[in-house]
C-alpha cells in the first residue's frame, strides 16, 4: 500500500501546516477585502430594478455607462469631485512641508523640552476630532474660514503620525552629513531642503499616501465646515443623496466608484514605499 506525497518538478519543499493555515487566512482576509469592492463595481453598471431584486444577481443585465452618465448629469459631480482634489492635494502638500520641517526639529536640534515637546505631539492621536470640533470650528469661523475649501486645507494639515514617521527615520540620518553640509556653507533650510529631504523619500511617500486617505474620505470636517452645496466634496454629496426621498442607489454606486478610483491608484503607485518607510521608521 503506498502513501501519497507532495512532488514537485522544481525546488519546493513540502508545506507545512503552519504555511497552509498563513496561506489560507490571507486568502480568506483577501477575499474579505475584495469581494464588498468587486460587488460595489459590478452593482454600479445595474439599474434600480436590478438593484432591488431578490435574490440579487451578481452580473448587471446589460453592460453599459448610463448609470455614470446620468449621475454626471443630475448632480454636480464634477463640481464635487474638484472640490475633493483641491482639498486633497492642497491639504497633502501643506501637510508634508509641517510635518518635515516639524519631524526636522524634533530629530536633528538639541533643545530643552525636545523630548517632552515631542510626547505632547504623540499624546495628540489619542484625542478624538470630536472632543476639539467645536473650539477647532470657533476659531475657523474667527478666522472666516468656514464655508470656503481653505477651511477643509488649513485645520487639518499637521498630522501627529506624519511627524512621528518621520522624525523616526530622520534620526537614522547620520549627524555628519548635516555638519558636511554646514561647513560647506549650506545654511539650514538649504541643508534641510538638498540633504534631509532627498532622503527621506520612503517614509515621505506612506506620509503622501495616509493624508491622500485621510482627506480624500474625510466626511465629518468638510460636513460642518461646508455650508453651501457648491463646496461640498465627494463623500459629504454622496451622503446627502442618501438622505433624498428617493434614494438613487445606482447614482450613488456609480459615483463611490469613481471616487475611489484616485485612492486606489495612487496606492497602487505608492505601495511599494510602504512597507519600506514604516520599517525604517520604527513602527513595528
């Protein structure tokens, strides 16, 4: 009587249990993941009848863009989706030039209070947007920045993760090539802007990525902020249709997949960077 075994034309070994049991939670998460998106993208081309059938039918009836036409043209779309990219692009640029310069004093100046200073930062992730929205919103409005897309760029711009990512890598930058460039006579914000900056390109591009995130799929800030239809951005329009009498599912479906259809990219782009920046950060 013989035993079955595993046999390869090539190099493999035998998978152990613990290989199968790592393969299969990662495939079960992946799916997990996958299939709310791939079901987002095919209920996206389907009319309300489709939508609205029992059972639900995984493929659209017929393959066609009238549900992305018609939502470009019964609703502001494109005024929504600009407002979206000036917020996240202006926010993520403001973003990275506070949190460099913050992450540059933190690591390479010597100064009394540098480690408690660098604590109280940190101690800022723990505090929910909520508990400080309505001070944060007082002085926004004192400073007449409510109702404009200024007030969804500004408030937000430093991150505490951002600083803390890279001002954990900033400290892996030898001391050296900081006093070569002095000596040079570079002065310090040449010597931050053609030594530091180049450098930190990882942990600089999963900074990138996060506030591109975070802005993109803001909803609560730009909801309070944003007063006026004309400067809403995707996902405060997207939940105001939500709120209609009769709710328009597959406009609703059609614009969620454009609107992630930028964030998706741009990981794609970026992902390699990820993994990269935060090892050398520090974050484990």
């Amino acid at each position: 009587m013989s035993t079955s075994t595993w046999t390869s034309t090539g190099h493999w070994r035998t998978p152990t249990l613990g290989l199968v049991i790592r393969y299969t939670v990662l495939v079960a998460t992946t799916l997990v993941i996958l299939i709310p998106l791939v079901w987002t993208l095919l209920s996206s081309f389907k009319t309300e009848v489709e939508l609205a059938a029992r059972p639900p039918r995984p493929l659209p009836a017929q393959w066609n863009l009238d549900n992305y036409t018609g939502a470009l043209e019964s609703f502001a779309f494109g005024t929504y989706l600009m407002n979206s990219t000036i917020v996240t692009v202006a926010a993520t640029i403001l973003t990275l030039v506070i949190n460099t310069m913050c992450a540059y004093g933190l690591a390479k100046y010597n100064f009394r209070g540098r480690n408690l200073l660098f604590l109280l930062v940190l101690a800022t992730i723990m505090v929910p947007l909520q508990v400080i929205l309505i001070s944060v919103y007082q002085v926004a409005a004192q400073l007449g920045l409510v109702n404009s897309l200024l007030g969804m760029i500004i408030p937000p711009a430093a991150t505490p993760t951002g600083v803390f990512l890279l001002r954990q890598y900033m400290l892996s930058i030898p001391d050296e090539l900081i006093e070569a460039s002095r000596i040079d006579g570079a002065g310090e914000f040449r010597t931050f802007l053609q030594v530091v900056v180049p450098l930190c390109g990882a942990p600089i591009a999963v900074v990138t990525i996060f506030s591109i995130m975070w802005r993109w799929n803001d909803f609560l800030w730009p909801l309070i902020i944003a007063q006026d239809q004309s400067k809403y951005t995707l996902p405060v329009a997207l939940a105001q249709f939500n709120s209609q009498l009769v709710v328009p599912f597959n406009y609703i479906l059609a614009m969620s997949v454009v609107s992630m259809l930028p964030v998706i990219a741009m990981f794609l782009f970026l992902q390699r960077y990820i993994v990269l920046g935060i090892a050398n950060s520090g974050l484990k």
